[in-house]
C-alpha cells in the first residue's frame, strides 16, 4: 500500500482528514480517490496518510468548517406531505374552513392558473408545504409563512 500523491485534505468533525489523493492499494490497484483518515485508526490507508500528512507539514489542510443550519425554505422543503384529510382538519384547527380556501382560490382571475389551483384543491390526495398554492392561499387567508408552518405541523399530529 502506497500514498502516490495527494491533492488537497481538509479538517473534518472529530480529528478525521478528508483527502483527495491517488493510492495503490495492496493488490497494486493504483486510482484517485477520496479517503477519509482517522488519526486513531491503525488500519487501512489512515495510517499512511497522517503519516504523509506529518512529513508534510507545510501542505494545507482546509479548516473545519460545521454546516450551516438550514434555512426556513430547506425546512418547508423538509416537511412530510399533508394527505387531504390531514391538510383540511389542519386548517380547521387553525381557524380557516375549507369553504375559504375554496373562496379565495375562486377569487382568483379567470384563467389556466385559477383552473389548475381548483383542480389542486380539489383533487389531490396529498399536500406538499412547499407548493406554490399553499403560499398563494396562505397569503389570502392572512397567514405568514410561518403561521403555515406551525399549522403545517400541527397538522401532521392529527
């Protein structure tokens, strides 16, 4: 086993090293890959690495850098879809009726848009939080996105 070349490393959680390097591997395997190296693992190429890594103290080794917390739009996107029945109880524990929405969709102008929400409404068997109706009636109905949120996950106990 053989560390070829190494091409960039970067600090993980936990001490480990992310490497993009070109290892032979004991059958004489030789390939670029991405191999992950824990400090406290004796086996496989670990050892090897941290060892390159020490006779190689100027090579840069990216920091550490955690994950962002995602954002409010991740999280819709996140969300667990709403069946019919769930959606609708949901919005009558929030305080709005089917019968508004059917209103404020109705409100809508003439048109393909009006039409596809209606049928929308009216024919899915589920709810996705992050559908461009949800927003639109949410936003007729006075609810912010947040308001939806919490309605959203209110809903999914029922």
């Amino acid at each position: 086993m053989k560390v070829n070349n190494v091409y960039s490393a970067s600090a993980q959680m936990g001490g480990v090293i992310r490497f993009r390097c070109n290892l032979t591997d004991m059958d004489g395997v030789t390939e670029d890959v991405e191999y992950a190296a824990n400090p406290n693992d004796p086996h496989g190429f670990s050892p090897l690495l941290i060892k390159w890594l020490e006779e190689h103290p100027d090579f840069p080794v990216a920091p550490y850098v955690p994950p962002s917390p995602p954002t409010d739009e991740e999280k819709r996107a996140l969300m667990t879809n709403l069946s019919a029945r769930a959606f609708r109880l949901g919005l009558l524990a929030g305080g709005k009726s089917p019968s508004m929405v059917t209103a404020a969709i109705e409100a809508m102008p003439n048109g393909p848009e009006r039409e596809a929400a209606l049928i929308e409404w009216e024919y899915a068997t589920e709810f996705r939080r992050t559908h461009p109706l949800i927003a639109t009636v949410g936003a007729v109905l006075g609810l912010t996105a947040t308001d939806i949120d919490a309605m959203w996950t209110a809903a999914l106990e029922i």
